[in-house]
C-alpha cells in the first residue's frame, strides 16, 4: 500500500492518478513536498519488474530494444534534447535527483556496499550473463577495442598533464596515496594543524621538527614544483618539507629511503632552482644537520 500524505488515503499500487486529479499536483510536486514520500507502493514495483524481465527474456523483443536504441539514443539531436530536459528538471527541482546521492553518504549504503550479501548477489548475477553466449561475446569484443584504440594506453600529453594536476594537489597538502605501501596518515603539529605524510621517514621528520628549537617554521604544503625531464616524459616532482630555522636560513628537504637514478636527476633539476635544497636518508642525517644549524 501507498498513502498519500496529504489527505491520507490509501492505494494498492499507485496514488499517482489521485494526486493529479483530487489535488492537481504532479508526481515531481508532491516529491518535492514530502521529501522522501512515495507515488507507488513496493507491490507495484515489484510487477513492473516482473513484466519488465519477461519481456527482456524475449530475445526477438530484447534485439529489437537494442536496434531502437541504437538509432535514436546515438542521434545528436535526441541527445541535445535529453540534455536540455534533465538540466530543465534539474534547475527546477534539484531534490528529485539528491535520493541517490544522499543514500550513498549514509552509513547504511557504506555497510551494504561491503557486504556478503552483496558479493554473493553480485556473483550470482555475472555468473548467470556470462553464461549467456551473445553477452560472453559482446564483452570480449568490447575490452579487446578498448586495448587496441588507445583508451588503455595513455598519451604522452595525457600523462604529462596528469602529473602536472597530482603534483600541484601534493605542493599544496590536499592529496593522500592511498595507494602508497609505505606508511601514510595524518600528522597534527602542535599549532594544531593537520600535514599528510607518505611513509614513515616523512612522520619521523614532522616529529623532530615540532620537537626542535632550532625549526621555527616547517610545511609540505608549500606549493613548490620542479619540473623534470626522465624516461621521454617530462614529470613534476614535490619536494617533501620547506623549513625556516631561527638562524634566518631557509632549507628545502627530501627524505628518501634509498638511493636511484631519478633521485639525482630531482636532485639536478631542483637544485638548479633550489640551491638550499638538501636529501636526507635517514633520521639521523637530518637530527645532525639541525643541530649544525644552530
């Protein structure tokens, strides 16, 4: 049953024919309304599901959806049309389109993402369309166009301006790799304010620099870029900390666990701009060299 908060009548299916002729408002109206309310009843939507898969199980009826399709949601015009009228509704009434999106951030829709339930239900269902000879194929066609026209692999411009974009969200302390094995997470210095570090060299350093009292000043987030030449690509390294001591002196540091190649072509790169700038391969090399700058 659906029940229609304004007058408190009930339907088995659907109240929407009610709602347009006892109180000349229309679905869209009635959403806005009552946030949250229904127009039709589970019972209801349960049957259009019902009919709706019995007419897809037709093949000859599913082939002939697909070619529709094909023709008129490929035309440019249908789609200038389609574009207009969702933008239409959405500027008119943006809470119709907020359900999914406010459903995602609850807790609730976090918990059944990572469900059992919700593996098993998702298994079932490729399982049984990978049975399925016609989808079997059509899927193995699909990614092998995809390998071959480019789209996996990604131009040189593409991956230059993509580290152009990641390097300036790192200078400015608003990125996290969540991806990184080594160890990351957020370090709060004593004024309070919150500094991301990618591994445990990067912790260790925000640590002796709020300790020390030779540091006056110290971020990662300091805008800083270096843009350098390696492999054919031209990349954009982030150094890791800019640091003001009480002597007046200013240092840009680097903590490394280890020596490379590209490590001395950083080097080359930032010190051309950075004459200050200083690697450190372990804790104790920094400890000494604050303890020299006093």
């Amino acid at each position: 049953m659906v029940k229609c908060l304004i007058c408190g009548i009930e339907k088995e299916f659907s109240i929407v024919e009610h709602l347009k002729f006892e109180h000349n408002m229309k679905s869209v109206e009635y959403k806005v309304l009552y946030s949250g309310a229904k127009v039709k009843s589970v019972k209801h939507s349960e049957l259009l599901s019902k009919r709706a898969k019995k007419m897809w199980s037709n093949n000859d009826y599913k082939q002939n959806q697909i070619k529709i399709r094909n023709i008129t949601h490929k035309n440019p015009e249908y789609k200038q049309k389609m574009s207009e009228k969702i933008k239409k509704i959405y500027n008119e009434t943006p809470e119709i389109f907020s359900g999914l999106t406010t459903w995602k951030k609850t807790e609730e829709f976090k918990t059944w993402v990572v469900s059992e339930e919700r593996k098993k239900k998702i298994s079932k269902t490729s399982k049984k369309r990978w049975e399925d000879v016609d989808y079997r194929k059509k899927t193995i066609e699909s990614i092998k166009k995809s390998l071959n026209d480019g789209r996996c692999n990604k131009s040189i411009e593409y991956r230059e301006n993509m580290s152009k974009k990641i390097s300036e969200l790192y200078s400015l302390g608003i990125l996290k790799n969540e991806k990184n094995k080594y160890k990351t997470g957020v370090f709060i210095s004593k004024n309070n304010e919150n500094f991301i570090y990618s591994s445990s060299y990067e912790l260790s350093a925000m640590e002796l620099f709020d300790k020390s009292e030779e540091i006056i000043t110290w971020t990662n987030k300091h805008g800083i870029r270096i843009k350098y030449y390696y492999n054919n690509l031209n990349r954009h390294y982030v150094p890791d900390f800019l640091v003001d001591f009480k002597n007046g002196k200013s240092y840009v540091f680097e903590m490394k666990g280890w020596y490379t190649e590209e490590v001395d072509v950083k080097k080359y790169y930032t010190l051309n701009k950075y004459p200050n700038y200083k690697i450190f391969y372990n804790i104790k090399e920094l400890e000494q060299f604050i303890n020299e700058n006093k």
